[in-house]
C-alpha cells in the first residue's frame, strides 16, 4: 500500500474452471486486504461475462462497488464518429444522421472506431481502384453492416463451441 492492482478481463481467467489455484490465491488476498492498508489499495476487475466470475469471488464486502458500462446512445454515437473522421472526410448530409446513429445502435466506441476504419479503407480501395467513389456515409453504412455480420458469426461459432462441449465447466449463470 499505496497501489491500484488491476486485473483486465478477469472473466476470461476463470471461464475454464479450472484455475482453482489462482482463485484461491486471489481470495486470500483480497480478504487480506482487511486490514489497517485496506483503505489503500485498490482493486479494480474489469468482465465481459460476469456468468464467469466465481460468486465468491463477488460477494458483498470484497466488491465495494459495481460499474456497468453502456454503449453510447444515439447523440454520442454521432459525436464519436464526428470526433473518428474529424477533418479527414464528412457525412455531407445531416439527413443522414439518423439512418447511421440507427445502424450503429449497440456499438462501442471500439466498434465505432472499427467502423470508421473500414469505411475509409473502403473509400480508398475505391479511389485507388478508380471506381466511382460514394458518399462517406454510405461506407459508413456498408461498414455498420459487415460488422453486424461479423459479430453474428462470431457469436454463432462461440454457440457451437458450447455446444460441443456441454461439460464446460461455469462457475455460475446470471
């Protein structure tokens, strides 16, 4: 003490069931912390998938506090993406606006980031293919599309790794 432990995707640690060891050591640790320094570290676990994360691990009086991350609404969707392409290209009609912030709804700031990138990647490969070159927001929505389809497949192939091994250890469901 004084220090900030920080243990990124702490889901991911724990999803095989298998690190009984490391569990362990991580609680003893933790329950450690209630001491005379335990007003001076901090520690902080980020998870995708609490369903992962051991109960003991999360009762009440070791996780003092909870923080749920949303993604962006519709208004900071667009100053997101305005901010990604800030004076590099524009969506050139304002009209536009509600068909991208409704093609981006459940989308991160990295999924944004993600979106920008391809969109302009796309533009490029179109004008140094000498093809006819499209609004930015269509890329833009070309780009929102085959992340879509990307994340569906994605998820469809995490549905058929469950599913061939059913046994998969869980610490518990939410």
């Amino acid at each position: 003490a004084p220090s900030i432990v920080f243990i990124d995707d702490s889901d991911v640690i724990f999803e095989s069931g298998r690190e009984h060891g490391l569990y362990r050591y991580l609680l003893t640790k933790l329950d450690g912390l209630e001491s005379e320094s335990v007003n001076n570290v901090c520690v902080m676990l980020t998870a995708m998938d609490l369903g992962n994360i051991p109960p003991a691990l999360v009762r009440s009086g070791r996780i003092e506090l909870w923080l749920e991350m949303k993604y962006p609404d519709g208004v900071s969707r667009r100053r997101l993406l305005e901010k990604l392409f800030a004076d590099q290209v524009q969506v050139e009609d304002d009209s536009a606006w509600p068909e991208l912030e409704s093609a981006t709804i459940d989308f991160s700031g990295a999924d944004l980031k993600r979106l920008v990138q391809d969109a302009k990647l796309r533009m490029a490969v179109d004008m140094t293919r000498q093809h006819p070159v499209q609004t930015f927001q269509n890329y833009l929505l070309d780009s929102a599309k085959s992340i879509r389809e990307s994340r569906h497949a994605y998820a469809h192939a995490a549905q058929r790794a469950i599913a061939a091994n059913p046994n998969r250890p869980r610490w518990f469901n939410v």
